[in-house]
C-alpha cells in the first residue's frame, strides 16, 4: 500500500506569511480566523517546526495577556473600575480635548512607572471604559472609540521613549548588545526620543483622535457623594497594589510581569478568595484576541526561523539610495527599509531582523552604528496597521472597537507621524550630534 505525504519543509513559510498579514490587513476574515488558518497551514504543509510555530503560546506576552482580561473583568465586577473612574472624572470631562488628552498623559505617566505595555492596558481599559461610561459615552459610541484607542495608542507608541517600558526596546538593546557590544543608558535614550516619540507623538495623537472621533462627554455632577468600600473591593485593590508593586520592581526580584499577572489572575480566580465564576472567566477571557496575538507572535517567530526578514533586508539594502554625502537621505532610507520589514515581522520581530543589518546600513551611509540603531525606534512605535503591534490588537479586544475603526485611527496618525515628526526626528538627531 503506497502513501502520499507531503515532503517536509516543501512550501516555504514566506508564502503563509504573506497571506496572513493581506489577509490582517484587509479584514476580509475574523483576525482569530487567520490566526488558526495560518496554524493550520503552516503544520499541514509541514512549512516551520511547531515549536516556531506555536511559540506565540509559551511567550510572556501572550500569558500577561490573558491575565490582564482576567484582572479587568475582576475590576469590572467588582466596581473598583467605576470607583476610579469617579475620581477622575471630574478632572478630565471638562471638554472632549481635555479628557482625550488626560487619558493619554495618563498612558505616558504610568510608563515610567510600570514595565509592562500589556499590564498597562489591562489595568487602565477597564477604568478608562468606565469613565466613558460616566461621561455618557457609551458602546458603539466614536468618543468611547477614541478613548479606548488613546489607551492602545498612548500606552504603545509613546513607552518606545522609555528604554524599559516597551518589548521591541529590549529586544532591540539586548540585540545589539550581543551582537556589536553597544549598550544604551535610561536618560540618553529618553533625551534622544522623548521629544519627538513622547511629548509630540502624544499631542498628536490627541489631535488626531479629537478631529476623527469628535464627542461631547457630559460632567459628572458636582457634590457625589463618595461610595463606601466594600469589602470586594477592598481585597481587590490590595491584589492590584501588590502586582503593581511587583511590576515596577521586576529589576529586583527577578519575578517577569507575565507571571505576577498570571498569579493575580489565579487569585482572582480562586473560590472564596476571588471574584469571578467560571463563567465569568469564560466570558472576560477573550480567546479571539489571544488567538490573534498568538498568530502575530507565531508569524514573527516563522519568518525569523526562515531567514526571511533577513533575506528582504539584504536585497533592499543594495536598492537604498545610502551615501554618507547625504546623511538626510540616508536616514530617510533607513527608516523606509524598516517600515518595510516591520510589515513582515511586525514590531516585536524589527529588532530582531533590523539590527544584524545595522553594520551593514553604517557602512554604506556613512553613519555611527549607534545612529543606524536608534532609527529602528520610529518605525516600530509607529505602526501604521494594528496588527504590526500586539499591544494594539490586546486594547482593541478589551474595548471591543471595531477593526475598521483601530485601522483608520492607525493610518492617519502614522501618515501624519511620517511626514511631520520624521523630519524632526532626524533633526533632533542631528542636532545631538547623532548625525554628523
């Protein structure tokens, strides 16, 4: 009896690849469903080892990810969403512009603080809902749209600034590191990208998603009397003071965020102790986004495994236009070559790919290698489709906005990111000395 199988390794996993992030791109299927489609394809076709493949499941992301919706369907239940919000309110429903703009300073100013993107937004969404709530903006509604975007967008883009606080910046560090013995320092990094990726990256922001997404939240009125804490809340509260804790001091003790988060959602979790049913749980934890995320980290990982971001990043290299009389260029170039390969690999994978090239990019544009480095940084907080940034897909899925929605929010502030902050980006560099 004869036997057809398919010869390991035949397809190669690029044309997958490609597939899933057209298809990502357009929406023309469910997000989870290409995620499972991409799976399910690459095992078929035997096209990537599965431990490649399925790594997306054993990453730290993906277990903080679902910790965090554990979390904020606790803070949901519980009322501690509503009750912080309550104390906000009054700050930040003055006028549409002001509570845009307070909620995104909120994601800035807590990245200096707290590590974690993904903790980040799984503490702040469910607060930040409830505070639309409070404001009149309601589900379905553009504000509460654009506030659950300025979560995702603010608590992403704006910690690429902050050396810690963002995973493509360790991963593009700890890379560079081990391949050329380079090392940056806390505030060198945050005088070099603060001023364009922090402060103007966030009025951006604000301004975009208050022209797009116009609303007109109502006050809260004045003399509420504070609620009394009841004793839900209060052990919640104290669960979530202690992984905070434990979130800022990760340097010290060791412990990752992923895995207090996933402790914290265990206890959320235990009878008696806890706060949510089986059921609860089952309906909080949205197992589309994680599916999504688990694809986007799989892909990342397929197309590092197959040499392919590399292979792209090599041709393109000989087709920039890189001469050291022209450091404008240059740097132009460079940038566009990474936004390229960030469309591949999305941002997680970037540094990864971009930074084995950076010698390469110095020598032929007459740079520093520290320079080449550094440029990377724009590009990957700039993510012009949600996909390219996990971050994104995870406030999204917590807020439950529509697709369609997130994607235009991201073309329009990274078009106009592009063509205004680009420029002065490469003239901050230039006038640190970073460009000669």
């Amino acid at each position: 009896m004869t036997s057809i199988a398919v010869t390991a390794w035949s397809v190669h996993p690029g044309w997958f690849a490609a597939a899933a992030i057209l298809l990502w791109a357009t929406n023309l299927l469910p997000e989870y469903l290409v995620a499972l489609l991409f799976f399910a394809a690459i095992t078929l076709f035997r096209a990537a080892p599965a431990d490649v493949l399925f790594s997306g499941f054993q990453s730290e992301a993906f277990w903080l990810v679902l910790g965090g919706f554990v979390l904020g369907t606790a803070i949901r239940k519980v009322g501690l969403a509503d009750r912080i919000a309550r104390g906000l309110a009054n700050a930040l429903t003055g006028s549409w512009p002001q509570m845009v703009a307070g909620v995104v300073l909120l994601t800035y100013a807590l990245a200096f603080v707290m590590p974690s993107n993904m903790g980040r937004i799984a503490l702040l969404m469910p607060i930040v809902m409830a505070l639309a709530d409070r404001a009149g903006l309601h589900e379905g509604s553009t504000g509460r749209a654009a506030l659950a975007i300025g979560v995702g967008l603010g608590t992403y883009e704006l910690s690429a600034s902050i050396l810690p606080a963002n995973v493509p910046n360790l991963i593009m560090t700890g890379a560079a590191e081990r391949a050329y013995g380079v090392t940056f320092n806390y505030m060198p990094y945050l005088l070099l990208h603060a001023p364009i990726i922090g402060v103007l990256k966030g009025i951006l922001i604000v301004a975009c998603l208050v022209r797009m997404f116009p609303a007109s939240p109502k006050p809260l009125p004045p003399g509420t009397e504070p609620l009394r804490w009841r004793a839900a809340e209060l052990r919640l509260a104290v669960i979530l003071l202690l992984t905070l804790l434990l979130w800022m001091t990760d340097a010290w003790h060791g412990i990752r965020p992923a895995w207090i988060g996933l402790v914290s959602a265990c206890l959320c979790l235990l009878p008696r102790v806890g706060f949510l049913t089986s059921d609860e749980f089952a309906a909080g934890a949205n197992i589309r986004t994680c599916l999504f995320l688990a694809g986007i980290l799989g892909l990342a990982a397929v197309v590092a495994w197959s040499g392919l971001g590399s292979r792209i990043g090599d041709l393109l290299i000989s087709l920039l236009p890189l001469d050291p009389a022209r450091p404008a260029a240059s740097f132009a170039s460079m940038i566009g070559l990474a936004s390229v390969l960030n469309f591949v690999v999305t941002a997680n994978g970037l540094p990864a790919v971009y930074t084995p090239l950076a010698q390469s990019l110095a020598d032929h544009a007459g740079l520093a290698l520290p320079t080449v480095l550094m440029s990377q940084v724009f590009v990957y907080s700039t993510p012009w489709l949600p996909y390219q940034a996990a971050p994104l897909v995870v406030a999204i899925g917590l807020a439950k906005i529509p697709t369609p929605t997130a994607i235009k929010a991201c073309v329009v502030t990274s078009a106009i990111s592009y063509a205004v902050l680009g420029p002065l980006y490469y003239l901050w560099f230039r006038l640190l000395g970073w460009v000669g």
